[in-house]
C-alpha cells in the first residue's frame, strides 16, 4: 500500500497528459511498472507478488486518488495475470522468466471466429476495448466453440503477443481515456492449446491442480472488483477533494450564508456522498474477503453468494457514481470547466459505471432469482 500511495502525486500530475493522450504517459508506466503495479497477480513461483484480491482492491483504491485510468490497467494487469497463471508451468515461464513485471490485458468477451487446426486454434477478428493494450505484451482473446464430446457450446481465452496483433484506434470515449481501450484485430493468428483457458476448468477448479499451492480465483469476481476498485477510489478522492474546497473557504452564492460550508443543504449533501463511499468500500471489502477466503481454501462460491457477490460490485460501483454526483452539486458548475480534475472524475465515473459486468439491472435479475431459489443456466460465467 505504500507503494501505490507514494504514486498518487506522480500519477496525478500526468493523469490530464494521459487523458489528452487516449493512453497512459510514458512515466506512468514507467513509474507504475518499477513500482511493481503490474505484477500483483503474478504467482510468486514467477517473480511476483501473488497478491489475494482485498489487498489488490485496496492498492487499486488508492492508485485512483490520482488517476483513475492507472488504476484501472493495473487492475486489468491484476485480472490478466490471474488468466495466465492458470497456463502450464511452461507456458507461464514464457511469460514471466525474462520480465516479471510483464503484464497481460484482454477480454473474456467471445468475438472473431476460431478455426480447430492441429495442436491448437487459429483466431481472427475484432475483439474491442481492450484496456491496456498499448502497455501490454501479453493479450487474451475470449472465444467460443462447441465441446466435440458434449456437444455444448464452451467459452475460453486464447494468450497471444500482443505484437501479433493490429491496434484499432477506436477509443474516442468522454471518460476513462486513458485507458487506451482500443479494439484488437487479429488476421490468421496460431494459438496452441497450452495457451487456452477454458471458462468452464476454470470454474470447476481443474487448473488448480497445475499449481496446487496458489489461491484458486472464481470468474468473474476475482477479476472484476479490482475494477469497482477503481470507482471506489474516484469517489473518495472527490469526496476529499471537495471538502477540502468546502472547508477552505469557499465562499457562497447563496445569500443566506457566507460560506458554503455553513449551509445546511451542502452539509447534508456531503454526508449522503460520505455514507456511499463508505457503503461501497464496505460492500466491496466484503466481497473481496469472500472470495479471498474461499479462494485460499480451494473453493468456488456456492451460486447464491456469488449472486450476492455480483450485487455487492454492481451495488459499489452505483454507490460510488451516485456519490460523486452529489459531490459535484455542492462543486458547483464551475466542476465542469474544461481541465477541472472534478471534470475528469465525472466523466471517468460516469463512464466506467456502464461497463457490462456492473450492469445493476442484470446483478438484480440474478440475485433476485438466487434468492427466489428460481432457475438460473448453467454458465461457468455466473
């Protein structure tokens, strides 16, 4: 954690060159990678950290006090690490032997097509928003086919370099540019098949037995709630920003008070926004001890408390957002200045809370059937 801390002045001071850049600067990544942010999923057995997720989560809150577009590729890097350490031994010393601090970004998404050849796949395509491809030599692309035996569609993902890849500069977004979430293409590309993962060992536990000794991970939540991280630490970081403001003096257009910080309506609106920063991260410490704990004893969630789960990240995220939004009213419009870092926050909140896997709606409909003990399919995504 301290590490992460001593970034935030350094990651703030680029984060506007990182925005305007649609990627994170160049002492970004120099100073997140020497720092060891992009090794914190990477088995010990290969020179990282091996990190569970609370402690991933907690450095991710911390990185977004001052860039909200670092600390999210450095979850994308927690996530991605955690899909290849499910590889072979081989496979994993491929990656990480020379360079510890290589990092794999990707989506779990199926897109392209895949073409059975001899030992492997052949994959072409476009899978889009890809966080982190720019800094990544390592890309997983999800894709689906049909297991010859059962006869069931299966989903997986294929590692490949990201140098054999194109880069689609797609990513003209309002928020989270700094990301560099473009889209990747593949033409023809050869994946053996000791470079697949497939989503259904995954979740019954099978690739555990490569590495008996590390954590077992549950898709999708050992991956995702480093990215509510994210929001979380957005949110906090305009809570302290704007009461800083508040009680430095700012002055009121109000003509009741002198100060806005004397007015009743602003100090309530600061506790609602205080109470779902604290609603968040304790929804997502919650969630993130869960899954730690059962990962440590080799378990997967039962359904029902995954489905809770997946509404603890969802019900975060929307906290967080809700909470900033609030904050922004008692900024006042003069947030919404180009070059603002209060500008930055909304526009990055507002945009990486509509990311498919904290859809509240869709966390809903699960946990509420979860709970109603009514039918849910038989997906290794759930």
């Amino acid at each position: 954690m301290g590490a992460a801390r001593s970034l935030v002045a350094l990651l703030a001071a680029e984060a506007g060159r990182s925005d305007a850049a649609r990627r994170l600067t160049d002492a970004s990544v120099v100073a997140l990678r020497q720092s060891g942010m992009f090794r914190l999923g990477t088995p010990a057995a290969q020179g990282g950290h091996g990190l569970g997720v609370r402690t991933a989560v907690e450095v991710c809150e911390a990185l977004a006090h001052g860039c909200a577009a670092s600390s999210w590729i450095v979850a994308i890097a927690y996530g991605g690490n955690l899909f290849a350490a499910q590889l072979p031994d081989d496979e994993r010393a491929a990656l990480w032997k020379d360079d510890p601090d290589a990092f794999v970004c990707g989506t779990a998404q199926p897109s392209g097509t895949a073409r059975r050849t001899v030992g492997g796949w052949t994959l072409s395509g476009r899978w889009p928003w890809m966080s982190g491809i720019h800094h990544a030599p390592w890309t997983l692309l999800g894709f689906g086919w049909t297991d010859e035996k059962r006869g069931t569609p299966e989903r997986g993902l294929a590692l490949v370099p990201t140098s054999a890849l194109t880069v689609e500069d797609v990513w003209h977004m309002a928020g989270m540019r700094g990301t560099g979430s473009c889209a990747a293409v593949a033409a023809e590309v050869y994946v053996p098949d000791a470079r697949v993962v497939s989503l259904t060992e995954l979740a019954d536990g099978s690739y555990r037995r490569r590495h008996p000794g590390e954590p077992r991970i549950t898709f999708h939540l050992s991956i995702n709630l480093p990215l509510v991280a994210t929001a979380v630490g957005v949110a906090a970081a305009t809570l302290d920003r704007v009461v800083g403001a508040l009680t430095g003096g700012r002055r009121a257009v109000s003509p009741l008070y002198e100060l806005t910080a004397d007015a009743p309506a602003h100090q309530l609106n600061v506790v609602d926004a205080a109470v779902l920063v604290d609603t968040a991260r304790l929804h997502l410490h919650r969630a993130a001890d869960v899954v730690d704990a059962e990962a440590r004893a080799g378990r997967r969630p039962e359904l029902p408390e995954r489905a809770r789960l997946r509404m603890d990240a969802a019900h975060a995220v929307r906290c967080a957002r809700d909470a900033v939004g609030l904050l922004l009213d008692s900024a006042g419009a003069g947030s919404f200045a180009d070059g603002s870092v209060l500008q930055r926050a909304w526009r990055d909140i507002d945009t990486a809370s509509r990311h498919a896997a904290f859809s509240v709606q869709t966390s809903k409909e699960i946990y509420g059937r979860a709970l109603l003990g009514r039918e849910l399919p038989s997906s290794p995504v759930l």
